[in-house]
C-alpha cells in the first residue's frame, strides 16, 4: 500500500503525530526556572533620586505582600531577617530606583491623560554567593484614576510576576514557619 502525501487530511495526521511528541514550551520554560525556597526582600535603595518616604515605605510593604501572595516562596523574608541565613537557597531581591515622576492625583482626575506617577526601579534578584540570577527593571505607573501610591502596587505585581517566571519552589520541602 503505497501512501499519498498530497491528501491534506492524511499530511496533517502525520504532522500531528511527528509534533506529538515534542515538548511545548510551558514545558520548557517551567524546566529553566531556579528552584528556590526563600527570597529575602532587601530595603529599597534610590542612589540620589529624591524619593518621598511614603512612597519607599510603600514599595517596600507592596513588594513584600505581592510576593507573599503570589506564593512561589515558601519563605518571604524581610531585610535584616536572621532566619533567612538558614535558608539553603535563598535569593535576595534587591531594587533600587531609578526613576521617578510624582503626578498629580487632581490632574488625572480632571483630565485623564495628564499627571501620571511614574517609577522605574532596577530589580536584582541573586543567590546566596551575589551571583546575579535575574536583572530587570520594572516600572509601576498610575495613569488615570487612582491615588499616586498605587504606582508603588503596580510596580509589586509586576515584580512578583518577574519572581513567577523566574523562580519555583522547591519541591518536597516542607514550609518551615518563620514567626506568629
């Protein structure tokens, strides 16, 4: 019996079952991810640019809870922490800012398409030895309706959206709690 490859319904059956067998690439991508149990959250640096407490203390809080949240940690552990020493695999997460635009919360909501907040921080994320795993820089903005510390949320989301992509946690280890 001799086949016929110009018969579209017999080419397209011999297609799917040579690509069946092939990995897709969520596959692909959740083997390239860093297996980690722990991330310890570094204060966050601005390097001159002049950024108002408020909205440092909010990032920091932000970033921590969106971490948390997302849940690819067991561990979230805060700057200064000692218990994360004992995290074999510990990433730390440092951001610095390196950009930011406060606007104007009246602006927005008076016109809509002016008195953006804007800020832009550089996200390190390394191993316990300081190898750089991951470099990104993020930014979180509000645009149109909300108040000038919702950029501080937007920004967290995304960055525990990075954490996601990059990161797994350890499979069969057990959480270890870290306090009340």
């Amino acid at each position: 019996m001799r086949l016929n490859f110009r018969n579209p319904v017999i080419f397209s059956a011999l297609l799917a079952i040579c690509f069946a067998g092939s990995p897709s690439g969520a596959q692909e991508n959740q083997s390239a991810k860093t297996q980690a149990s722990a991330i310890q959250v570094m204060m966050i640096g601005a390097d001159g640019i002049p950024v108002p407490a408020e909205f440092q203390v909010s990032l920091y809080e932000n970033l921590i809870d969106q971490l948390q949240k997302k849940g690819v940690f067991q561990h979230v552990y805060r700057d200064g922490d000692r218990n994360a020493l004992a995290a074999p695999d510990l990433i730390a997460l440092q951001c610095t800012v390196q950009n930011f635009q406060k606007g104007s919360e009246k602006v927005r909501q008076v016109t809509t398409v002016a008195g953006a907040t804007s800020v832009t921080l550089r996200c390190q994320f390394s191993d316990k030895g300081g190898n750089s795993l991951v470099e990104r820089n993020i930014t979180g903005n509000v645009r149109f309706f909300g108040g000038n510390l919702k950029a501080t949320y937007d920004f967290a989301k995304k960055a525990a959206n990075v954490a996601g992509e990059n990161f797994s946690a350890v499979p069969g280890r057990n959480s270890h709690p870290t306090g009340p």
